[in-house]
C-alpha cells in the first residue's frame, strides 16, 4: 500500500465514525452513503489532494454536499 493509498483509507474510517456518531447510523448505512458521494470520488483522486487534508474537513465537505445535494463549485 502507498502512502497515498494509507492516507485516502484513514480518511475514510475517520469520515464514516463522524458520519456515523453525528448520524447514528449503522456503519453500512454511513459506508455506503459516504462511498456514493461526490467527496469520496475526489478523496480518491490524487490530483485533488484531498487526500492530505484532515478527516474533520473532509467530513464538513461531505455534510455540505448532502445538505446541498451536490459538492459546491468552491469546494474543489
């Protein structure tokens, strides 16, 4: 596994324990919500760098994206 790689998994596990504490979901609900969102295809894009940025603003994307139904142009 690459670095990249480690670093995308993660963020993902700690996204979906704030997806699933804030939201108490069961954590296949949180996974396949978070795995169907816009942020989670830029989180895998390595030209994004999202990947290097912190869980906790990944989730806030994410929370933007469901409350607006789509990622917002200035979000990346």
């Amino acid at each position: 596994m690459s670095d990249r790689e480690f670093l995308v998994e993660a963020n993902v596990q700690d996204v979906l324990k704030y997806i699933i504490t804030e939201n108490k979901l069961p954590i296949m609900d949180a996974m396949r919500q978070f795995y169907a969102s816009e942020v989670f295809k830029k989180l895998q894009d390595y030209e994004t760098g999202l990947y290097l940025e912190s869980p906790g603003y990944i989730y806030e994307m994410y929370r933007n994206e469901v409350m607006n139904n789509g990622l917002v142009q200035d979000e990346i």
